[in-house]
C-alpha cells in the first residue's frame, strides 16, 4: 500500500517548480491532489494531466490566495469535489526584491499577502474539516532565509519567518485535534527562477554549501512527502531545513 493510499492533498502555488515537485511526489504515493495557481492556464493544466497521469485523481483551481473570501470559496468547491483535505501545502510565494530603504510599500505588502497571508486563508479554510476528520498534516513551505535573514530581501524573508511561527503556533493549537503542521526551509533550489542567475553566481553559491551543489525541487518534495505521511506521525511544530547544510 502506498504512503498516502486514500488521502487528499491541497497544494497552493503548484502549477511550477517546486511546488509542482511535491504534487507530483505526493500524487506517486496515492494521494489525490488538488491544486492551486493565480490561473489555470496551459501550464497549469499540463501539469492536472501529469499528476493524473499517476493514476489519482487531479484537478487545478483558480485562486488569488492573497483574498480570504476567494480562498474560502476554493477550499468549499475542492472539499465538494474531493470530499476531504487531509493534507495541506502552502507554497504559494513570490519575491519583490530591494534595499530596505528603496523598498515601497507595494513591494513590501504584496509579499507580506502573498507569502503569509495565504498561508492564513487556506490554514483558516482548511481547518474545520481537519477538524472533523481528526486528522491532518499542515506543511508551511519557508525558506533559510526566514531563520537567517538576507540583505535585499527583508519583505521576503519576513513573510517566511512568519511561515514558521505560524507552523509551530498551529502545532500547538491544534495538536489535540490530530493536526499537525510544520515547516520546510529550503536553501537554493535549482529553479526556472534560479536558472536566470548567472553561472558565476550559482558557482558561488554552490562554493558556500557545504554539499557542493544547489538542490533540487524533488529534495524539497521528499521531506513534504516525509511530512506529509504517518512516518512523521509524532512530528510536529518543527522546521526542517533542506538547504545542504548552507544554514548549520
């Protein structure tokens, strides 16, 4: 039997990356998964085919994950569809990188909503029915830079840094109710994102690891995989950093 024969999984941001990644993962072990992006686009629905393509179930929905009430309105529509949600991954995120004090105000609240506050809505929207299952795994996905901090990225890494202390707040709130949630704090993932960093760059950040080499978004989605299953059962509020060792 698989790790997560009979189990649903929501996964925001996924129609790319590393989001992507974890869907594909999570759907390899039996779960069915729904998915969300900004829009359900060709990419997007390429991707509801491979996942299908896996033999589960698979559906895209289009989401602002930053509106509460839009995300409430997804999660009723995939608990309709889908009948459940035992497993749910916040990995919608963008950067809007600059200087602390060239940074504006919009560059600053769209991260903050978009990286944090989604986590909010669909935590918020999720919930309930976890709550009548008695059972599910939260999985906030953050970043190194959320524990480390990073120059130029102060509205980044703060809306990661909140990821985790929502985690370990949800840990420990709803842990008698049989849910659990963590965190994955990622180093640098090899990315399309990354991929438009120059070699040299990438060279250099390769030298600080002490693995030698960037990750890739299946490392990222073997520990959500981890997380997500009943082999993490007496796991929970923690963060797990998947980063090489950049962060020790």
């Amino acid at each position: 039997m698989k790790l997560l024969e009979g189990k649903v999984a929501l996964v925001t941001g996924a129609a790319r990356g590393i989001g992507k990644a974890i869907a594909l993962k999570l759907a390899s072990e039996g779960a069915a998964v729904a998915f969300t992006d900004l829009a359900i686009d060709d990419n997007a629905k390429k991707t509801e085919e491979e996942i299908a393509a896996l033999g589960v179930k698979a559906k895209g929905y289009a989401s602002n994950a930053a509106l509460f009430d839009d995300t409430h309105s997804v999660v009723e529509q995939i608990v309709k569809d889908f009948g459940r949600v035992d497993i749910l991954v916040n990995n919608a995120g963008i950067t809007r990188d600059g200087l602390l004090m060239r940074m504006g105000e919009a560059q600053w609240d769209t991260v903050i909503s978009v990286n944090l506050k989604s986590a909010f809505n669909f935590t918020h929207a999720v919930v309930p029915t976890m709550m009548r299952q008695k059972a599910g795994s939260i999985i906030n996905m953050s970043s190194v830079v959320g524990v480390s901090g990073n120059a130029a990225q102060a509205n980044y890494s703060a809306s990661k840094a909140g990821l985790i202390g929502l985690a370990k707040s949800v840990a420990k709130e709803l842990g008698s109710r049989g849910i659990r949630a963590n965190a994955i704090a990622p180093g640098f993932i090899i990315t399309d994102m990354t991929n438009q960093l120059s070699d040299e760059v990438k060279a250099k950040w390769a030298e600080a690891i002490p693995l030698k080499r960037g990750g890739t978004p299946e490392d990222v989605a073997n520990v959500a995989l981890f997380l997500a299953s009943d082999l993490s059962s007496y796991v929970t509020g923690q963060v797990i950093h998947v980063c090489g060792g950049m962060n020790t």
